[in-house]
C-alpha cells in the first residue's frame, strides 16, 4: 500500500485545483480504511489500536470501562467512514471483510450484553459524564442521516434488544454545553423509531443549546472555538432535516438562522489552497471542521455556499494530512497535527479519536447531481484577492479573520479568551504555520511572554501591594520563567484597528497593573502592532512571530539588520520565510532554537523582539512593530521591510486618551490608535 494517498487519474477538468471528484472521495475513505482495518484479523475481532503512551487515555492501571470506551471510540469514529462508503455501496468490502457486516455485528455487540465489547450501562459506573455518551451522539448523528446503513440490518428483536443500553444512555446525565447535542441526537434517533423517551429531557438539552448562540452564528462553548461549526451546525443541521423539522420546528427554524449566519465567513477560516488552521483544543480532530461544507448543502434552499469553492476547500484541507507520510502512525491517523505532537493532545482523547475528522466524508450522502459534486472547483472570493487583505469581523465571539491575498494564508486573531492555553490565548493563529508550544525562558512564537522582575515576587514572600504586613503566597520558583497572558479581552474593531487586552495576570493580584493593550492594523502577508504597556513593575517581555520548522534536519537560516528607526530580523526555510521589525518601545532583536514545541519538527526558530524595564515604577510605552509572512522563496524586498512611512506618537490624543499614535504607511493610508476608554469597551 502506498504511503500516501495519491489521486489517481485527478479530474482537472471538473476540480482544476484538487483533481477530486466523488469517486476520489471513495477511494480517500477506502484508503483509510483499509490502512486501520490492518488491526482487525477478521470479521468477528473488534476494532482497536495499539495504545498510545503519554497524555491520553487509557491510561496504565485504568479501570476496565475506560478500554471499552477507547474500542468504542474506535469503531464509532470509523464509522464517519466506513457509514458513508455503506451508502453508497452497501456490498463494499475491506481487506475482505464486507463492512455492512462488520458494523452491524460489532454495534449489536457493543449494544448487548454478554460480548467482550460491550459497554457497561450508566448504573454500573460512579455517577457522572462518560466518553460513551459522546460517542452514542456520533453514532446516531450518522444514523440519523443514514440509517440504511446498519439499523435496517436487524431485525425488530435485535433493535429492542439494544434500546435499553442506547435508551440509559441518551437519558444519562451529560455535562454543558456541547454534549447536551449528544443527547438530543440519541434521544431523537430513538423516538424517530418509535421508542419511548423522556420528552422533556429533550425539549431542556433543545432550549439550553439555543440559549447558547451568542451571535454571528456562533455558540459558547468554554471558549469561542470549532465545536460551533463541527457540533453545533453540522450534527444539528443533521438534526434539523430527519427530525426537528416535523417534531420541533421552531427550534429547528432558530437553528437553521444561525446557521446562515455562520456561513456567511464560514470559508474565511480555510486558506487558499483548503488547509485547517491549527486553532482552539481537540486539534488532533483536524478537518472535522470541513464538515460544514456537504451539510451546507441540507440547509433549506440552496446552499450559501458556493457549491466549487465548497468542495475545493474540502478536498484541499483533507489533502493537508492524507498526502503526508508522518501523518499515519501505527496505519493511523497520528495523535497530533501533522504527526504525534505531545503538546497539543487533551486527556480524554484515545488512539481512534482522530478518526471524528472524517466527517466531511458525509459528503457522500449527497446525491450525484448535488452541486458539491457537479460544480466546477473555484477559488471563491480568493480569485480578486490579489496582494490584498480581507478582514472579516465577527464581533459576538470576539473573532477577526485575515484572509491573506498576498500568501494564500488564513489568519484567526481570537479575542474572547477565559484562561492561560496556547489553543486559544496566541495573538493570532495562521493555517500555514501551526502554532507552537510555550517556551518558559521566553521567546514564544506569537505571544506576548512576560516575567516578573519586581523583587517582591523574587523573593517569593510579597507583603501585598499596599502595607499590611500581612504575606501572599507567591512561588519565586514560579515567577523566575516567562508566561503567557491569562486571558485575552475584545474591545472591538474602531476605523479598521483591531483593539484587545492582553491581561497577563489577573486580580486580586493588581490585575489592572499587567495589561498589555492591543492595537492590529492588518496589512497584506502580516499585521502592524502598537501595543502599550501598561506593566506597573519591574518586567521582562518577549513577542515572537510564527515558528520556522527545521523540516528534514535543515535550519532556518535566520539574518538581521538596522536601518533608520528600525530594527529587522528574518528567518527563512525553503517555502516559507517570517520577519520582524521593530520601531519603539523594544530594546532588541533576537532568535532562539526551539526543541520539541512545533507540530512539523523536532526543532524549529522563533525570531522575536526582546525588552527589559528594572525601574520600580517603569512608565507606559508605545511597542510598535511588525510581523510578516511569506509563502515563496523570494526576498525580501525594501518596500516589504518598510511597511511604514511615519509614525507620531502621542502623550494624549485628540480624544482625550493617554498615549496613541498617527500611523502612515508606505502606501499613503492613515491609521489613528486611540485606546480612548479602552477598559470600558472590554468583553470577554
């Protein structure tokens, strides 16, 4: 079997850019496939992988339900394949096991007692939330929209002998948010089929999950992240056609309006050639996002999209990973982005969980004469782009999209964030060079990284900010590395500056004297910052850009330069090259080599920018600098490396606010910072 997948025989005349057609499709999924059923002997073996140490479950010494949930997991999430392929050949086979059988027999199994997989009921384990329950929503979701697949299989006694175990767990407790969608999705397959339920309960999970829009088509979850489009749009847009129509139609009307309104930026989240941007948690999940694009197409009406811009980016962010080889480990998706990326992963992911990112593979239940598969593959709004920038705003989540003509990359600049982690808290993230991990001696790419210097915290014994003689618990040990901000506040985006707060401690611990306010002028491949300081101690602060890979052992070649009143810094890699120039409020330029914190290499180069202030009361600063990105080989040129003609700072600006300036670039356009009533604009 080849290492990759390749397309073979590639249709340039109906996808100019991918070459894929539906039958590609089939054969992508066959692929994968065929490479996971390498651990299933024969028809009667339950699927399962080879356990994956480290962060994920199970972990050793685990309790017994915690393998049937990971072998569940298993044959669940490879069913968002082996399920469409069923559709539309219900005879089809893999390494000669015909797969209709296989899962009918091994979710029969799993659903009754007796069998080596099957799964322990709600009563038999401690009262709380369980992985099963999430799986039984990803089961029944593609039930829901296939049940030609298995369900129609059984026969009336097989199927009422598994509703009691599917029964206890749709009614089982799940926890906020997005579970309460796996319920609704179990509950209704079984009511759909004329079993007894708990209506209520339903109609609760229904009103708390619409409670949660939060505007622009999006949902809260812990954070603003791709659990919206995945979950939320693409399980309950499933939802919505085979069963909220005829049983809950004003909820599914409520659920079909924020959909339209998500995909109205939907595509401007993928870059130019489809790939994911490597963005919030659950990353090993990757293209689950792409799902949006085939169920865009079971919205009422036509599709909002444009049905050959919707299947190039498709095809494109699932050619991301499948044409890699590092991607595959033990015949496998990798626990990880690219490849196994210890960083990245959460403890209730297993060695099947990234198989969930082969939803987009619903696809397959659209017909033939579906526009996904008829219309010829088209760049979309990216043809008229040329070297220019389109920025989105999505101001209910806190959200700025940067669509990036000039490299064919897609930014995300998150602006709602809760707490201290890198999936969500990095000034920006960009689908070309996926983000790297924390370094505590500083340095981080794309994040601003601050230690304390106030001799307080090094002694490890602050007497508090105000006299009372009374000891904070404060780790010197803890104080003597660089961190990362504790959460990131919106303030909105006024005469096209995007302005944010960067709070890199939080109260009680004088959180209003460790803010870092943001103001982002996007231009084209990159963004101007004047950012000001508003640290009330003595501090150290790095700002990094995007982190070059040493992809085959080979270092980036990093070069550096003054000019004027500026300071530059470059590192490059065949393919992809970053810069960094400074004008104020930074004391120097420099780059470190990083080990195990990005999701290509072992090692990889962040270039950043590096300030000390060791005056008890240091004052405000005006950090004005600029990050760029380049997707080519080619040079720098002078005009890139000096983006900005004249800069004026000032003391109070014409809006009576401290410390702005008066940006003009290069190209003549004017920008005013004002961080006027900057706290009172803040949301989080």
């Amino acid at each position: 079997m080849q290492k990759v997948f390749e397309v073979i025989n590639p249709d340039f005349e109906s996808s100019p850019f991918t070459g894929m057609t539906k039958n590609h499709y089939i054969e992508m999924a066959k692929y994968v496939l065929e490479r996971a059923f390498k651990h299933v002997d024969s028809i009667e073996t339950p699927i399962s992988f080879p356990i994956v140490p480290g962060k994920t479950y199970p972990e050793p010494n685990a309790p017994d339900w915690r393998y049937r949930s990971a072998d569940f997991e298993a044959l669940e999430r490879t069913f968002n394949i082996a399920g469409p392929l069923i559709h539309v050949d219900p005879e089809i086979t893999i390494n000669n096991i015909k797969l209709r059988d296989y899962y009918s027999l091994h979710i029969y199994n799993a659903f009754t007692p007796g069998h080596s997989n099957s799964l322990p009921l709600p009563e038999d384990l401690p009262d709380s939330t369980y992985q099963f329950t999430c799986e039984f929503g990803g089961l029944f979701k593609t039930l829901l929209l296939m049940p030609d697949t298995i369900w129609s299989t059984y026969t009336e006694k097989q199927k009422d002998e598994m509703v009691e175990c599917i029964s206890k767990w749709g009614h089982h407790r799940t926890t906020q948010n997005n579970w309460r969608i796996f319920n609704i999705v179990t509950l209704s397959f079984l009511k759909k089929n004329g079993y007894k339920i708990d209506d209520e309960l339903l109609k609760s999970h229904l009103l708390w999950v619409a409670s949660y829009h939060s505007g622009n088509g999006w949902y809260l979850e812990q954070t603003y992240n791709y659990y919206t489009i995945s979950l939320f749009i693409v399980y309950l847009t499933i939802w919505n056609r085979t069963f909220g129509d005829e049983f809950y139609p004003e909820i599914a009307e409520t659920i079909e309006k924020s959909a339209q309104e998500l995909y109205k930026t939907y595509v401007n989240f993928f870059g130019r050639d489809g790939y994911v941007n490597m963005w919030a948690r659950s990353i090993t999940y990757r293209t689950w996002i792409s799902g949006g694009f085939p169920v865009s197409f079971m919205l009422k009406g036509e599709s909002p999209l444009d049905p050959g811009m919707a299947r190039r980016l498709c095809s494109g962010s699932l050619l991301q990973f499948l044409t890699r080889e590092e991607f595959f480990e033990n015949d496998i998706p990798a626990l990880g982005y690219y490849r196994h990326t210890e960083y990245i992963l959460q403890n209730y992911s297993c060695a099947g969980s990234p198989f969930i990112m082969f939803i987009p593979f619903i696809a397959l239940a659209l017909p033939d004469d579906s526009p996904f598969w008829t219309a010829k593959e088209n760049e979309g709004f990216w043809e008229n782009l040329g070297s220019e920038s389109n920025v989105e705003v999505l101001t209910n989540p806190g959200i700025v999209l940067a669509n990036h003509g000039k490299t064919g990359t897609s930014e995300i600049i998150p602006g709602k964030v809760y707490y201290q982690d890198s999936n969500y808290s990095k000034l920006a993230y960009n689908t070309h060079f996926p983000w790297e991990d924390h370094n505590p001696q500083g340095g981080t790419a794309l994040e601003y990284s601050f230690r304390s210097l106030d001799p307080r915290d090094l002694r490890g014994d602050d007497i508090n900010f105000y006299l009372t003689g009374h000891k904070v618990q404060n780790s010197s040990e803890k104080n003597a590395v660089y961190t990362t901000s504790e959460s990131m506040l919106y303030n909105g985006v006024r005469n096209d500056v995007i302005y944010r707060q960067a709070i890199m401690r939080k109260p009680p611990n004088n959180g209003v004297g460790y803010i870092i306010d943001l103001a982002e002028i996007i231009i084209p491949g990159g963004i101007i910052r004047v950012d000001r300081t508003r640290l009330a101690f003595e501090y150290e602060l790095t700002l990094g850009n995007y982190g070059l890979p040493h992809l085959k052992g080979i270092k980036a070649n990093v070069k550096q330069f003054e000019d004027g009143n500026k300071k530059v810094i470059t590192a490059s890699i065949p393919g992809r090259k970053v810069a960094l120039i400074i004008y104020n409020g930074w004391d120097e330029l420099s780059s470190l080599t990083h080990e195990g914190r990005n999701a290509e290499a072992d090692e990889s180069t962040v270039i950043y920018a590096h300030k000390k202030r060791m005056e008890k009361n240091p004052p405000m600063e005006l950090m004005i600098s600029v990050l760029l990105h380049k997707m080519d080989d080619s040079e720098w040129t002078e005009e890139e490396l000096s983006p900005i003609k004249d800069i004026k700072i000032m003391d109070i600006t014409p809006k009576y606010s401290a410390l702005g300036a008066n940006i003009i670039l290069n190209n003549n356009k004017k920008y005013e910072v004002d961080f006027i009533d900057m706290d009172g604009y803040r949301s989080c």
